[in-house]
C-alpha cells in the first residue's frame, strides 16, 4: 500500500506510513508472516466484534446441551462449558494457536512450532493484528472443544472431563493448522474452509462420537428401546438454538476476515446464505419430525436440522448461491435427522446428538465446497478453482473429500487415545450408583427437588455407599435459614395454642364450679385463681409476682411479643429486646370483645 502524505504547518511534507506499511516490513524481516495478520484498522475492527459474538455461542451451547439431558444433571453441563472455556482456552494460549499459525523455524506441513505463549511486545509491527489473530481464533478453539462436552453428558467423571478440556486442545489446533495455517498440507493442496466445516465442527463431531462410544450409554438408557428419552429443560434447548444461530452469523461473516476491498460484499452475502441454508435445514426437519411423529412436531429433530444445515454451510458460506445454500442445508438438516437414530441403533449413546450435528453434517459441508463453489471476484479464497458442478472438474470435490476424511480420523482416533490415557489416570465413567443420584448432587453438591433423588437415597441407603454429605445438601431454591426460622415459629405457635386451650378449660371449670355458690365464696375461689395464675406460668415454674410473666407489661397497656432467632423462642416485655415486636390487641382474632377481662388480666397473654 502506498504511504499516505501529510503537508505539515511550514508547507513541508511528511510521510505518515500507511496499516498496511507494518504489514509490509514485518514480511520483508521475516521470514514468513501468516495471512492471518494481514489486517488493517477496519479489518481489526470486524474481527475483534466477530470475536466477541462468536464467544457468546458459549452460551448458546450450555443452554442447548443443559436443555437435553435431565434435570439432575443440568448444572453439571454448564460446569463443563465453563471449563472448556478456562482449561481449553489456556492451553490454546500456551501450545495450542502456536501449533496452528505459529512462525518458527521446525515448522512442517503437519504442525508449526513457533509463537508459544504469545505475547507481542508493543514494538512489534503486529502487535495489533497478532492479539486480534489470536482471539479470533481462541474463540474458534472454544467452540470444537465445548461441542463434545453434550456428548459425554450425564455419566462423564468431572474430574476426568476437566483433564480432557484441558489436552483437547491438542485435537483441535493441529488440523486446523492444516487447513488454515501457512504450513498446512492441505491449504497448500488447495482445501477451502471458511469457517470451519471440517477443522470446527467435523473434529468436534468426530471426538463426541469417540467420547459418546469409548464412555457406553447411559444406564438404562436402551432398556426400552432406542426412542430419544425425555428432555429436561426444552424451552432452554429452544432459547440455546436462538443464541447459536446469532452467533453463527459472527462466525461465518466474521470468516471473511475483514471488511476492506471486496471482503464487506462477501461478509454480507455469507450472512444471507448462512441464514438461507438454515431455512432449509428447517424446513426439511419440519416435514421429517411430523411425518416421522404422525403429525407431531418434535423438538430436537427441528433444532439439531436446524443446526446441521447451519453446519453445512459453513464451509463455504460466501462461495454459493441463495438456492445452493437451501439445498445444501436441506440435504444436512436430511443426514442429521436420519444419522441420530442409526448412531442410537449402533449403541452410541450421544445424548445432543453432537456426532450427527457435527460431525455428519461437517463432513457434507466440505464435500458441499467441492460441488458448488464458486471462484469468488476479487477474492483468491479458491484460488480461481470451481466445484464440480460449476465447471471446475473433480480436483476441488477431491481434495475437499482428502480433507473430510484425515479430519474425520484424526478427531477420532486422537480422542480414543486421550480418553484411554485419562482412564489409566482417572476413571472416565462415574460410579453407577453416582450415576443415578446425578452429577449435580454427587459432583457439586446441588440437590433438586421433585426429580426422583430422594427415592434414590433411599434405594441407595442399604449399600455400602458414603451420603453422609450429600444427603444433608440443601435443595436449591430454597433459603435454609428461612426455612428453621418459620419451623420454630410453627413451633412456638402450636406451644402458645396448647397454653390458651388449658387456660380455656380451666375458666370453664372456673365457672362451673361456682355455681350454687354465694358471692363471698366465688370472690374467694377468684382471688385464689389469681394467685395461682400469679405464682404458675406458662412453664409450670413458680412466679412470685405477675412482673415476672411474659405478658405482663407493667400498666395494662398492649402486651408486646418477641420472637428471636435460634431456637429459643420467648416472649419480651420491651421492644427494645425483640426484634419483632407484636400488640397483644392485634391477635386473637374475633374472640377480643368476649375474652377482654382475661386479655386485661397482668398475669396472662392471649395469643391465637
């Protein structure tokens, strides 16, 4: 780029170098600068707000995978897409983007070796797009690995998983250092992945799949049949779609890399075709789910359609047309739908249905570039190559079909060893009867209520199995303390009615009692009554005179009630004492006008 002049105050000029001038001398004094640092100002400006969106399909994915498996097991998914983030994103700061773009001088077509722990100095002419490289692909990095965290769900030790998060990173870098790093064998045979089809979603596919066989189903889960079970939340597996689907716009208009010279036209049309090959995948999943379910709509075969046809497009979502994107989605939304159940029927329990989403659908997305691609105007994406049925011959369908099928065994195969190297460590597979109680009470102490936990304690409680600490977690949703609080209200509540019924029936007697007597005598049994009262509280302790009753308050005026924390319950004669305090006259009900004298009386409280 030429360097842009400024005419200073003295009418002299000065040379002010231009973005890409860095650039420039960076590539003169090195010996390779990958095309990922190409970028100016707006270029970084689209890639960081690319980045911020795509992290937000975090969230999306937590909510979705939380939304599929059961209730007692909910917070446990979201823990893993947590970890994912911190363990695989600092492991792809430490090895893992220096594997993919890294500059050193071992680098080979398999893997790059150079840019460990990144940190360029503020000298460096790329200081600016290498932080911007880096989180681009960070949030690229985070999304393959939490793809597989759904499919280990509900019988993966978390223990376990969190060793995995941390080494999957290992499973990811590599290839996607073949298909989009300056070294990769594959970039340089000509392989096109915009946005990761393949080294996305196809590893993460093929790792859930490797995780999903390597683990076994989930207890019982094939003991009637291969139906999908129940779901545990799905207005969240709804509400997780809505988030993926934004964040797939990031993730595919983001893929442009930019929005300077002809990339901003590219990034608006990878946009439109994401969204059209989504209306595909749906449409085609609609008419699958209600002739599959006499008419019924089914949830997961409209959302996991949905997603694999998003996946399908992904690969080259600027490369084609508005109705090459709809088939193309349709076709992906169609292997998704029949891939879930044949996964079922070969025993591979993948409780999302990751291994079809992503991985069957990641696979036809690459091939789909061989087919329909075209060679895009002012862009060498393709390198002037056309798909097959654009007139470009069989050499793109067959490197693009070369790269389906290393990515393919190399997420499998590398994830089988990880898992097997994890197990001699760590077992893998959480305790059976862990198991049943779920990963949420046994690994983080969270108790539900109403989902069938309390009947598995007690099924549990013969066994020679240690719940000591995890029958006392609190449910959640509840405050504890609260809870003991209006216990011993109830407590001292029912204490105060037993007290008022004695004193009831002693009145009665009182009276009956006084009948056929004169009134000298009934004054006497009167004043005798009330030195019982005075001398006997609530108790049954003596009194020596009514100053010490709880009630009394010294002149007649409105007993106050106290009621304390702890267990002890009392009640007060000053509010200064109490930290709630109640007028005797504003209890009891209906039954003030007739029980007045006695409500008067220093001696007694009258409590309903």
């Amino acid at each position: 780029m030429a360097a842009n002049a400024t005419i200073l105050s003295n009418g002299s000029s000065s040379t002010t170098p231009s973005p890409g001038t860095f650039q420039s001398l960076a590539r003169n004094n090195s010996y390779i600068i990958p095309g990922v640092y190409d970028l100016n100002v707006e270029d970084t400006n689209w890639v960081l707000t690319s980045s911020f969106i795509i992290f937000t399909m975090q969230t999306g994915f937590g909510m979705l995978e939380s939304g599929c498996v059961s209730v007692k097991n909910e917070v446990n998914i979201m823990m893993k897409n947590i970890i994912d983030i911190v363990l695989g994103g600092f492991t792809y700061w430490l090895f893992g983007y220096a594997m993919s773009f890294g500059r050193g001088a071992l680098n080979n077509p398999f893997v790059a070796l150079g840019d460990f722990l990144i940190d360029p100095d503020v000298s460096d002419p790329l200081f600016g797009p290498i932080f911007a490289a880096f989180l681009f692909q960070l949030s690229f990095s985070t999304t393959a690995t939490t793809i597989v965290s759904g499919a280990m769900a509900e019988r993966c030790n978390f223990k376990a998983y969190c060793i995995f998060s941390f080494f999957n990173t290992i499973v990811y870098c590599i290839p996607a250092g073949w298909v989009w790093g300056e070294h990769g064998f594959l970039k340089n045979l000509g392989v096109v992945d915009i946005a990761g089809s393949g080294p996305v979603h196809l590893i993460g596919g093929a790792s859930a799949f490797a995780s999903a066989a390597i683990l076994g189903p989930r207890l019982g889960r094939y003991a009637k049949g291969t139906d999908p079970l129940p779901l545990g939340n799905p207005v969240n597996a709804c509400m997780g779609l809505f988030v993926l689907w934004w964040g797939w716009l990031a993730f595919n208009s983001g893929s442009t890399y930019g929005v300077s010279g002809a990339k901003w036209a590219y990034a608006a049309r990878a946009a439109v075709m994401t969204m059209m090959g989504s209306f595909g995948g749906g449409s085609f999943s609609i008419i699958y789910s209600m002739y599959n379910n006499d008419g019924r709509m089914d949830v997961v075969d409209l959302i996991n359609g949905i997603l694999a046809s998003l996946v399908s497009v992904t690969a080259g979502c600027y490369l084609y047309h508005a109705w090459e994107a709809i088939v193309i989605g349709a076709i992906g939304s169609a292997l998704c739908c029949f891939g879930m159940p044949l996964f079922d029927r070969m025993g591979v329990d993948d409780p999302v249905g990751a291994s079809s989403v992503h991985g069957v659908a990641g696979i036809w997305g690459v091939l789909a570039v061989g087919l329909f691609a075209d060679n895009p105007l002012r862009m060498d994406t393709t390198s002037g190559r056309s798909g097959l049925f654009k007139g470009g011959g069989w050499y793109m369908l067959g490197v693009q079909s070369l790269s389906a099928l290393c990515l393919a065994c190399w997420g499998v195969c590398v994830t089988f060893l990880l898992l097997w190297l994890i197990n001699k460590i760590v077992p893998i597979r959480m305790d059976p009867n862990e198991e049943l109680l779920g990963a949420d009470l046994m690994e983080h102490r969270i108790r539900h209520t109403q989902i069938g936990i309390s009947r598995a304690l007690s099924a549990l409680a013969p066994i020679q199995l240690d719940l000591g600490d995890v029958i006392d977690a609190p449910p959640i949703g509840r405050n504890p303390g609260h809870e003991r609080c209006v216990d011993e209200i109830e407590a001292a509540s029912h204490k105060l009615h037993q007290w008022r019924t004695a004193m009831d029936q002693f009145s009665k007697k009182e009276k009956a009692d006084s009948k056929g007597l004169s009134r000298k005598p009934m004054e006497t049994a009167r004043t005798q009554t009330q030195e019982t009262r005075r001398r006997v509280n609530m108790f049954g302790k003596p009194m020596a005179n009514g100053a010490d009753n709880a009630g009394y308050d010294g002149g007649g005026a409105p007993v106050t009630v106290s009621i304390l924390g702890g267990s002890d319950f009392r009640l007060k004669t000053s509010k200064k004492e109490g930290k709630e305090v109640y007028p005797m006259t504003n209890v009891g009900g209906d039954q003030g006008s007739s029980r007045g004298a006695d409500r008067n009386d220093r001696n007694f409280a009258w409590i309903d």
